[in-house]
C-alpha cells in the first residue's frame, strides 16, 4: 500500500497520489446516485505529536497527508517545513497574521463546563482557511518536488463568505488566480475584501424552478474546464476535510493541558465540511490513545433549511433496522434518497449555514449515530438569542453563524451521561 494512498468512502476506488494529485474520485460522475469522496487513507501508528509549534501545520505534520505526500515524492523533513513556513509568511503578508493555535475559553455563563473554541481572528477571519491550507502545501510540495515552473492553474471556489475569503487570501499569498462564485446577495464588506484580494467575482443568479445552488454549479463548469476546485466541499476536493480536522487536535491537546476531553461537541453545518474534518480529527485522537473515547456529536442547522437532520433521521432508522455500517453503505450509493437540495431558498440570520445541500454529510450522520448525538434544526429566534448571549458571554465579535451552534445547546440543556467539556465553536467574525 502506497503511504499516499487515497480511497474513495463510497465505492472504494484507489489512487496513489505521489503519481499524480488527485482531487475527486475517478470513478465519480454528477448522475451516478454514489456518494463518492475521495480522502487521504490515514496512517497506522501510535505517536502522537509533542512538540510547542504554534503552526498546526507544523506541529501536526506526521498526521496530515501533505506531509507524508512530501516525504513520498523526495522532500525532506526541513524542505516540507520551510515550504509551510514560507507559505505561511505570505498570508502573515496578506491578512495581518498566518497559522497559530487559536484559543479555547472556558466560558460558564453559556452553562456547566462549556469550553468555546475561538476561531474568529483565525487566518481570513475563520476556520475555513485550515480546510483550504492543506490543499494548498500539497500542491507546492508536488510543484518543488518536480521542480517544474509552470505557469499556476487558476483556483475555483463557491462560497457566500468566509471560505472565499480564506481561499482568496490562501491564493493571493501563493501567487495563485482564483475564480470566486458568489451569491448575489453575498455582503457588501465580504465583496469589497475580495476585490482588495484580487479575486475575480462572477455573480450567480437563481433561476426560477430551478433547485441548487447556481454558485456550485457555475463552480464545477469551471472546474470542468481546467480549474482547481478549491473549494470547501469535500466531495469536490477530498483533500479540504482533513485541514478541519487540525482544529479536533488542537481542541483535544488544549483540554487535555487542563486534564480534560471533550464529551459533546456541538457543530453548526452548511455544506458539512468542518464537522467531517472534526470528525475526522477526533477519530484520529481516539485511535492513537489520545483520548479514550469519542465525544457525542450533535449538529445545528435552521429551520430554514435542514437536509443533515433530514438524512440524519432516515439513516438513523435505517441503522436500528439492521446495523450501522450497512446502513452508511446504502445511503452512500443511494445519496438522491438521503441528501438532496432543499426545495425552497433558504434564508436566514445565520448565513453561512444555509447551504442548499449538506456536501459532506455522511461522516457526520455516522458518527452522530455512532455516539447518540442528535441533529438539531433551530428557529431564527434561537440564533438570535444565541447570537447575543454569545458575543456578551465571551465578548468576540463572532458572526450569527459562529455562534449557531450555541443555539443547538440551549436547545439541549440536559447533558450527556459522559462527564467533561461541552465544547463549541465560534467560527466566524462579524462582517
């Protein structure tokens, strides 16, 4: 088996990626009813990484695929790090400050023994830049080993904010063009940062009776034709799940530093791809003994718009019915009749989480079945209520969908039966 070894969760195909980066898997096409997404086969071992790097592209090299990715092609241990570094100097350049360890707060007026991950004065404002810097080092690390100098291919995104201004600071700093598709309704100060960036905005418009999101689909002609897709969906780039997972690890070692583990963590979900990438994380942390078990997994959606409970509680029915596993592997080649796009436009307070379709769902269904988590859906009321109770209590300048996932916790007062942190994560500033 190749260490860069990559599979596919839904039909098991295989690629190498030290004989060519790829990002979607080849057996996948649009009508084919599979799920398919491609992602890094995680590598056996027991070490865990010691060390006090602030950089968790650093600090946590040994578990990313990048990293491994580099040594498989020739590079060194000191090439991969000055690589992430010089990258990382360049977005220090562009957006004021590059990768560090973001905080976590123990916050007691959201109630007992809640711990608040601080994501907001993260790289581009928020957690996404993790998902799109992985992506981005193991691209360089394939372009240094070859020692080809050509010219970059430009970079494709489908986002209404945050992940295109992590993905447009993340390809300004690598001298890389990017195509951001975006919303007509996307805010005026998200438009305006993106334009400082250089990014080149094409508007997408909905058209009448036609469900989807026309930001996505105006992204894949452009992937179609030659672009990156760099955006943050896992099954359009399997490769962006497994930057969110650096921030499972970083939550586990800071508790961990306090003589804690996280028991219940609640994820606020638009396309899905930081609850897969922290899902992944923490199974990761469980398999090599970092923590002796997974915490319970709840997800937070609006009642505007909830296709993660909708798969959610048809899976979940499915599993009693037989088991767990069997019922993942039916809904991963049948996606059409557990994930699909929601049939009206969604709307609401918390922006960044109305994804017409939940991408990456399927990770995070299994793991909420696996632990007895539940997939919550809230009302506009509750994510003003944890808006304004969030931003008081820790005094962040967090965005309505940063704090969405504190609306799932007061809506679920009462506490698992495992003791220790109830962990949230505040995702994203105020625009």
């Amino acid at each position: 088996m190749g260490r860069t070894l990559m599979r596919c969760a839904a039909c098991g195909a295989e690629v190498d990626a030290s004989q060519g980066l790829i990002f979607t898997c080849p057996r996948a096409s649009l009508d084919d009813g599979v799920d398919h997404l491609l992602t890094p086969v995680p590598l056996e071992g027991s070490d865990w990484p010691e060390s006090d790097e602030q950089n968790p592209f650093l600090r946590y090299r040994t578990l990313l695929f990048p990293y491994r990715l580099a040594r498989e092609l020739g590079l060194s241990d000191q090439s991969y790090c000055d690589l992430v570094s010089e990258l990382d100097d360049a977005i220090a350049q562009v957006d004021g400050a590059g990768f560090r360890e973001t905080p976590i707060l123990q916050v007691d007026e959201l109630g007992p023994d809640v711990w608040v991950k601080d994501e907001t004065r993260h790289v581009g404002g928020s957690h996404k830049a993790r998902h799109l810097m992985g992506v981005m080092i193991a691209s360089l690390a394939v372009e240094r080993a070859s020692g080809r100098h050509q010219a970059p291919p430009r970079l494709a995104i489908a986002s209404c904010g945050n992940a295109a201004l992590a993905a447009a600071v993340i390809a300004r700093a690598a001298g890389r063009p990017i195509d951001v598709f975006i919303p007509e309704d996307a805010r005026d100060s998200v438009v305006r940062r993106l334009t400082d960036l250089e990014a080149s905005l094409h508007i997408c418009r909905r058209s009448p009776g036609v469900q989807g999101d026309p930001c996505m689909a105006a992204f894949r002609e452009a992937v179609a034709a030659g672009s990156v897709p760099f955006s943050v969906q896992g099954p359009e780039n399997g490769l962006v799940v497994e930057g969110g997972s650096t921030l499972a690890w970083e939550v586990v070692d800071q508790l961990r530093r306090k003589g804690l583990a996280p028991s219940e963590l609640f994820v606020q979900v638009g396309g899905g791809a930081l609850a897969s990438g922290v899902c992944g994380g923490l199974q990761v942390a469980h398999r090599r003994g970092r923590i002796e078990e997974l915490p319970v997994l709840h997800t937070v959606q609006t009642l505007g718009a909830y296709p993660l409970k909708r798969a959610f509680e048809r899976l979940r029915d499915l599993s009693v019915q037989g088991s767990l596993q069997s019922a993942m592997s039916y809904g991963r080649t049948r996606r059409s009749g557990f994930m699909w796009p929601w049939e009206t436009p969604p709307t609401s307070v918390a922006h960044g989480i109305l994804d017409d379709e939940t991408y990456d769902w399927a990770i995070p269904v299994e793991m909420m079945i696996a632990t007895g988590g539940e997939a919550l859906a809230v009302s506009e009321e509750a994510l003003r209520e944890a808006h304004q109770r969030g931003r008081s209590a820790t005094g962040l300048d967090v965005c309505a969908t940063g704090t969405a996932g504190l609306a799932g916790l007061l809506s679920k007062p009462e506490r698992s039966e495992a003791g220790g942190a109830r962990v949230l994560l505040f995702t994203g500033a105020e625009r």
